[in-house]
C-alpha cells in the first residue's frame, strides 16, 4: 500500500480526525509532529513517502527541496498554496499539487480577538490576576478612533466591515487598491505613510510576494502615533521585524499584536518574547477545529480520487497527471 506522510502536527490532533477512516485497507497514513531542523533531515524523513500532507505552510516545498523529493508523486495540500510550494518546479519534477479551500472565518476572527486583546490589555490583565493583582493597566476604546487597512481583499474587507460596526474612520492601502474598491468596502484609499501616520489601528493583510515583501518598512513605523497598534495577521516578512521590535522596544507605538513572524515556530530566545507590549500568537490564524475539519475532510477526498486514478479537486497542476497518463 501507498505510504502516505502528514507533516508538522503540532498538537497532535490530526490522527483522531474520523476522515482518514476512508483511507483503511489502501494506504497507511504516518503523522510527524514535529519539523525537521534541515531539507536534508525532511528528505530523509520523506524517503519511500509517494504521498505528503502538508499542514498549511508550515513546511517550505522550494525548488531545491523538490527536485531531491525523488519518490514524491503527490502533495495533498490543506488549504490553497499561498506560496510555499514552488508550482511550476513541483510541476517540473512531474509532482501533482491539489489544494483545499480555505477557513473564510478562522483568520478573521484571530484579527478581531488580537485587536481587541492588544487595545484592551486582555494578555497583561490576564497575567496580573494570576499574580493576585487587580487593575494594574489601562485599555483604550477603539469606537471612534481610525482603523488603517493594508491589503482590502476578502479578509481585508471583513475587517472593515468589523471597524464599521465600531463607528471606526477607515482608511485603505494595497499596491492595487483602487478608490472604487475601497469605497465599496467603506473605506478611503490613502497613500501608505498617510495611512501609517493617520490610524490608530493598523491591520495588515496583503498576500506576501516580491511586490509586498518588506512593505511595512522602519519609515512607515516612524510615523505612526505612540498611541496606535499594529496588528498583523497575514505573513511576517511583510513587516521589517528588526524595526519593529526597536519601534516596541523604544515604546514609540502603543503595541503589536502578531500571529506571523519571519521565523516559525518562532525561537524560543526570540527578543519578542521579551516585550511586554505585545501579544503573540502561534500562527493560529487558521488553527481551528472547524478549518482543520474542512482542510482534512477535502485532502482526504483528493487522496481517494488520486488513489482511484481520478484528478483530485482544486489540481492546480492537472497537465502532470495528464501527462504520465493517470497515476
């Protein structure tokens, strides 16, 4: 039988989901919780694996790695590539790449807990208590102050539509924002320093790529209010982070809340994880038990149509199976 590999299960959660009861008697299903340190550790992890299942990004599929992937035929992704497979090399290499869809409420509301959390103190306050202490910060209110959007796509639009129920000003950027999508949206298209310089509140979510890599630079963070947050849930290097962790360090804005940094799983001597003004999270955008039911549930019924020599749901490269004439 087909060996097939589940990468990078952190919680250990995914071998109790009821989906993978589909796949007795055709294929043995091995879950690794853990990362391997180097490409040369995961290919020899990966070794007699024709079949992986990547958890979201959390492993890198570059060209490099690929090409040395010699036994892997397919890659059955959980959620859609947002780049951390490198398509057109997985294609070269005659690797089948099929996608699910998407949690369109998972990360939204992980921007909404994060915003509220950073703005009202709810980490800080939490610790106090459990220290025996009593109100020992202060929250500001978000109604009424200016909500700064970077990125208007379909999770940036349902952020604002939260700042709308808030009475918030919003204000959008986007290397292709355009004045009619913004005003659909609510919001006013602005220049990006004028967008740092004017929120009180800015939440990022563009898509990372050569055009949006290093977006948010140390100017931009220069110019925002000391009374204002930054909150990113999208992709860590869209943010200088050495900056951004001086501009926290220095307490020249208010606070951060992060889900995404340049390194993940974020080190443990990570200076972040110093810094009193700012909330962490994991990359727990989409770790929900809902999402992680929609993701397997589709990656399981795309192994079944593979397994049965049918082209699985959402292919994004079908001409490879195409071209070797089924599986």
């Amino acid at each position: 039988m087909p060996r097939i590999a589940v990468l990078d299960d952190y919680q250990g959660l995914v071998s109790a989901l009821p989906c993978w009861a589909r796949l007795e008697g055709r294929a043995t299903v091995e879950v690794f919780r853990d990362t391997p340190a180097t490409d040369e550790a995961l290919v020899e992890r990966l070794r007699g694996f024709p079949i992986v299942v990547p958890i979201r990004e959390r492993t890198q599929f570059t060209a490099s790695l690929l090409r040395r992937l010699s036994d892997l035929k397919f890659l059955a992704l959980t959620g859609k590539n947002s780049g951390h497979v490198d398509l057109p090399a997985a294609t070269a290499c005659g690797i089948l790449v099929a996608e699910t869809e998407g949690s369109g409420a998972s990360a939204f509301e992980l921007t909404i807990g994060l915003m509220l959390a950073v703005a009202r103190q709810i980490p800080r306050e939490d610790r106090a208590m459990r220290e025996g202490k009593w109100q020992t910060s202060i929250g500001d209110e978000l109604s009424g102050k200016t909500l700064g959007i970077l990125g208007l796509g379909r999770l940036g639009t349902r952020v604002a539509a939260f700042g709308g129920l808030l009475n918030m000003r919003l204000l959008a950027s986007g290397p292709t924002l355009t004045d009619e999508r913004a005003a659909a949206a609510g919001a006013t298209r602005v220049p990006l320093d004028d967008l740092f310089r004017e929120s009180d509140v800015v939440s990022i979510h563009l898509r990372l790529g050569e055009q949006t890599r290093g977006i948010v630079t140390a100017h931009h963070l220069s110019l925002m209010k000391p009374t204002a947050y930054l909150v990113n849930t999208a992709r860590g290097p869209l943010v200088d982070e050495a900056a951004l962790i001086a501009t926290l360090r220095d307490r020249r804005i208010a606070g951060a809340a992060l889900d995404v940094y340049d390194i993940e799983p974020l080190p443990a001597d990570h200076p972040l994880r110093s810094l009193d003004n700012v909330v962490l999270s994991p990359h727990h955008g989409y770790v929900t038990s809902d999402a992680y039911h929609l993701f397997f549930t589709q990656a399981v019924d795309n192994l079944v149509r593979y397994l049965d020599g049918e082209l699985p749901n959402r292919t994004l490269n079908p001409g490879v199976m195409e071209r070797v004439g089924g599986r």
